[in-house]
C-alpha cells in the first residue's frame, strides 16, 4: 500500500491536483472495491492508478474541492478561538505594536502590513482617512508582516521602521516608507532617518538588534497563530478581512461590530 500511495503522490504532483485529498480518494476506491482490492499489486501498478483517475475524474476534483472546504472550515474554527482569546486581553493582542489613539475601551483595527506591498501602500490612506473619523472609539494597532520570500527589502524596512519608532517617529517613519516604497533600500533607510532627525548611531544600532528582531517574528508568529499569510491583513474584533479595501468598507464592518 506504500507503494501504491508513492505512485499516486507522484502522478497527482505531475497533475497539480490537491495532494492529500485526492491521494485518500483513490486510494479508497482502490482498496474499497472487491475486484481492485483482490487484484494483485503487479508491476503495471501505476497504469492502474491512472486508470482509476481516468475513470473517476469528477469524484476526485469534487474531493479535492471539499478537502479545501474543510481545510478552511478548520483555519476559521482556529482563527475565532484565538481572536476570542484576545477579545478577553487587547493588551496581549496590542503587545509592543504602535498605535495610534489611546486604547483604554476602543475597538481595535489591527492591520498587519508589508512596507513593500503595493496593497498596502494603496490602503494607507484609507486607514488613516477611517481613523481621524473614528479616532473616539477606534485605536489602529500596526503588526509587521513582512512577505520576504516575495519582497526582499520588507523586513529590512520593518526594521528601520521599527528603530524609528524607539525614538517616537514610528508613523512618520511609516508615512515615508509607503510614500517612497518603490526606492526601498538602505540608502532610503538613511535619507528618511536624518529627515526626521534621529540619532543615527541609535537607529543603527538599534535596526540591527536582537529587540527588533524578537518584536518582528512576534507580529509574524501571531498573524500564523490567525492563519493570516496575506497583507494587507486587518481584525476588527472577530472581524477578519485583507486586501486594498474602501473607507465604505471599513465603515460598513465597524457598524457591524458595534453591536456584536
């Protein structure tokens, strides 16, 4: 059976079909089926397997969609028990974030956001716009998600704006990445640095310390705790949502949380 599941993982890789489902699928109906199941495992066995595929096209595409349905089902179900965690302690969820507004009974936005990320240079705004709105009873809590794997100076960034913030320019320091995001580098990371005038010996210092570091894989580690892999990512209470979304929208969700 090792054997026919090794197979099968290596027709379904070249096929680009979801793995796990469907390797289940095929391997039920071959083990389920009397003649199948008698039959000897003979050299010819992964001719076999792609019989089966050929014969039960449909059945496999609609288990590797239900596959996704659960897999996300379950992604949900973990999401809202730790936001409920957090609803019970905003001061764990807020941590060392920066914010803007005070937090003692606000509503959170938390965004967790990439200074390399065009979506999220292009919803700035549009938080800011929502904030000085709602800056009575709406706290916004910034989280660093750098996508490095795709955006090589994101983290990098973070950092320097994270040492900015040690010395309490923080949004400034932000504003100006977003602005300036296509000419992110070190240079940039300088240039904003004497603009704003900070300490350069401490912004170095401090861009390239442990603390930094710690605070980042922080924000990294609780968007996977809440299954975010995306930016711009936002919570509102139990509210998750991402992407470049409109003031309407966000005025739309707070409605809605007002009285959840």
């Amino acid at each position: 059976m090792a054997k026919f599941i090794s197979i099968v993982q290596r027709i379904l890789i070249q096929l680009g079909l979801w793995l796990t489902a469907v390797v289940i699928l095929v391997t039920t109906i071959f083990f389920s089926s009397p003649a199948l199941a008698a039959s000897p495992i003979n050299p010819n066995l992964e001719e076999q397997v792609l019989q089966i595929i050929r014969t039960h096209p449909e059945v496999i595409i609609e288990a590797a969609q239900l596959y996704q349905q659960q897999q996300l089902q379950k992604r949900k179900q973990a999401q809202q028990k730790s936001l409920q965690a957090f609803r019970t302690n905003p001061e764990a969820l807020i941590g060392n974030s920066p914010t803007i507004g005070a937090t003692e009974n606000k509503i959170l936005l938390v965004e967790f956001s990439d200074f390399q990320c065009p979506y999220c240079a292009k919803v700035t705004q549009t938080v800011k716009q929502f904030i000085a709105q709602h800056q009575d009873e709406v706290t916004l809590v910034y989280k660093h998600l750098p996508l490095a794997s795709i955006h090589p100076q994101a983290t990098s960034a973070a950092q320097a704006a994270w040492a900015a913030g040690k010395q309490g320019k923080f949004w400034e320091y932000h504003d100006s990445l977003f602005a300036q995001r296509e000419n992110l580098g070190e240079e940039l990371y300088i240039e904003i640095a004497q603009r704003l005038k900070l300490n350069l010996e401490k912004f170095n210092l401090d861009r390239n310390g442990e603390a930094v570091a710690k605070d980042i894989q922080a924000d990294v580690s609780l968007a996977q705790t809440l299954n975010l892999d995306g930016t711009p990512s936002f919570i509102i209470k139990e509210e998750v949502f991402s992407g470049a979304i409109e003031l309407s929208d966000l005025e739309e969700i707070l409605e809605r949380v007002r009285n959840s």
